[in-house]
C-alpha cells in the first residue's frame, strides 16, 4: 500500500539523522527514556487526495510531523538545534524512495512554537511531502 511506503521512506530517513535520539511511532510500544534525556514522537498526518482531472493517477499529499519532546528548563536552544537538524535532512525537493513509491519534500521544513507538554517541552517539526501515485 502506497502509504506504508511513504511512511517507511521518510521515516528511514528521520532514523538516519544523528546523533540519533529515541523515537516514538505510530501505535508502538514505547517507552519514554528519563526525564532528562530527549526523544521525539513521530506522526504521517495526511492530506485529502489530489486527482487530476485527467488520467488514473493521484497525489498523496500531507506532513511528517516530528514532535521534539525536550527536557524542559533548558530554554529553546536543545530544540532549536534538532530541528535544524530535520531541516538539513531533508530539504526542499529530495526524494526518498520505498516500495516504488518516490516521495518527494515538497516545501522547507517548518518549525513550530514549544511548548510545555507534561513533563517535557515538545516543539513540533513538520515536513512536508507529495508522492504521485500511478495505476
């Protein structure tokens, strides 16, 4: 199914970053590493799908959004320099490629506000993509 190969693609490429840091998918089980040590929440959050009027494909488009959860005191610099991280990783207009399906980053990375969130500081990292799927 295209979906699970676009997740699988930009999330190989989100495992790939280092330093690597903890990372919580999806409906797996996980456990948050101590408070003072940083993880991340990973999410594919989709868009309606495009459909040309002309022809059988379509376009899946939508956002990985990576939720920094950082321990909180330590101002934003910690959050900041992992989402520029992201940013680097995956810039405007490189693909990945899983299953035959290429997907593509369709606009520059964007960062959100933090925020506490329980016992962390979670910043939100989205970045956007665009797979066109072919029948």
């Amino acid at each position: 199914m295209s979906v699970i190969a676009i997740r699988a693609a930009l999330e190989t490429r989100l495992s790939s970053i280092t330093p690597s840091i903890a990372c919580a998918y999806e409906n797996v089980a996980f456990t948050p590493p101590a408070a003072s040590v940083p993880y991340q929440r990973c999410f594919l959050m989709l868009a309606s799908p495009w459909n040309p009027e002309a022809g059988s494909g379509h376009q899946i488009r939508g956002y990985l959004q990576v939720n920094l959860c950082f321990p909180q005191g330590q101002g934003p610099g910690p959050t900041e320099a992992r989402a520029l991280l992201i940013k680097n990783a995956f810039p405007k207009a490189s693909s990945y490629v899983n299953g035959g399906v290429i997907v593509t980053i369709s606009g520059i990375v964007a960062k959100g506000n933090g925020s506490p969130d329980g016992s962390v500081f979670m910043t939100p990292v989205k970045i956007p993509f665009v797979a066109n799927m072919f029948s």
